[in-house]
C-alpha cells in the first residue's frame, strides 16, 4: 500500500485586495509528503503560486511554529487527504468560509516570506499610454479579424432568424 500524500491549505494575506487568500495543496502538481516540501512545490509552481498571491515573493522555509496571524507569512493548515475541497478550483471567491476556517482550526505551522518586489510603475503607465494614444488602425490583422467575426456572426444570426419562422410553421401544421 502506498503513502498517504499530504493535503494543507495555505493561508496567505494579500495586501494587494486587502483580504486573506487560500490555496488547497490538491491544486499543486508536485506531490507534497510532508509540510517541510511546501516551500519548494511552491517555488516549482510559479504561475499557480502567483495567481495565489498575486505578486511574486520568495518562499522562505518551513516552520512548525506559529507566532499569531502574521502577514509576512503563509499559515499553514492541515486538511483531510480525500475530503472534497470547498474551495472548487481556486478561482472561486471564499472569503467567509476561509474566516470561519481560520477561527477554528489552528495552523500547523508557517512558511515566512521574503520582500515583494514592487513593480516599476512608470513603465507601465508609459506603455498604457503609448497604448492609448495609438488609434486602431482598420488595417491591422486583429482589427480584420475582428470584422471578419463580426461578419461572420452578422450572417449565422441572419440565417437564424429565417429559419426561426419556418420551423415555426411546420409545428403549427
């Protein structure tokens, strides 16, 4: 018979929505065995970990203690390994279900983490308004191809609605 794989939620304060957010481990693709592992299935999970956190900063190590609900750290719960997950895919908003979670079950432990790197603003902005201030050009291929979808929807929603009255008759016969 196999080892059991592991299954935590993780717990992590965004100060980017203002709000705690939450990962169930199931939706990792490494296979976590013990909770010393979590920082790395992380570190090798970086898109999953960044649509999590929503910023990118350095896992730090794990650890079995916990000093309170800190906000430089993820906390570290322990879940049933076949329960079905409340939390559905991840996308799904869980806000008062991830409150009452954390006021009833006390985390195992904690990961710290390293600073964010903040995201150079000026550039972005620079570019938003390049963006801005470029107009659409009919002659580019996304413009074309738009028109082309636009068309295309245009004549099947009129080969619709003429079809739409003589089936219409035929029912009524």
């Amino acid at each position: 018979m196999g080892m059991l794989t592991m299954r935590y939620l993780l717990a992590y304060y965004s100060g980017t929505t203002s709000q705690w957010r939450c990962l169930d481990t199931n939706l990792l693709p490494q296979q976590i065995d013990r909770a010393e592992d979590l920082a790395a299935a992380l570190e090798n999970a970086p898109m999953i970990a960044l649509s999590w956190m929503l910023e990118r900063r350095p896992f730090g190590s794990y650890q079995a203690t916990v000093d309170g609900k800190s906000v430089e750290c993820v906390m570290v719960y322990e879940l049933e390994p076949t329960a079905a997950s409340p939390l559905g895919n991840g996308t799904d908003y869980v806000g008062p279900w991830l409150e009452m979670f954390m006021q009833t079950n006390e985390p195992i432990g904690t990961i710290g983490l390293g600073a964010g790197k903040p995201i150079p603003k000026e550039a972005a902005i620079s570019a938003l308004r390049q963006l801005a201030s470029t107009p659409l050009q009919a002659s580019d291929e996304a413009c074309q191809q738009t028109i082309g979808r636009m068309r295309d929807y245009a004549s099947s929603a009129a080969e619709h609605a003429e079809a739409l009255p003589a089936a219409e008759k035929q029912e009524t016969a």
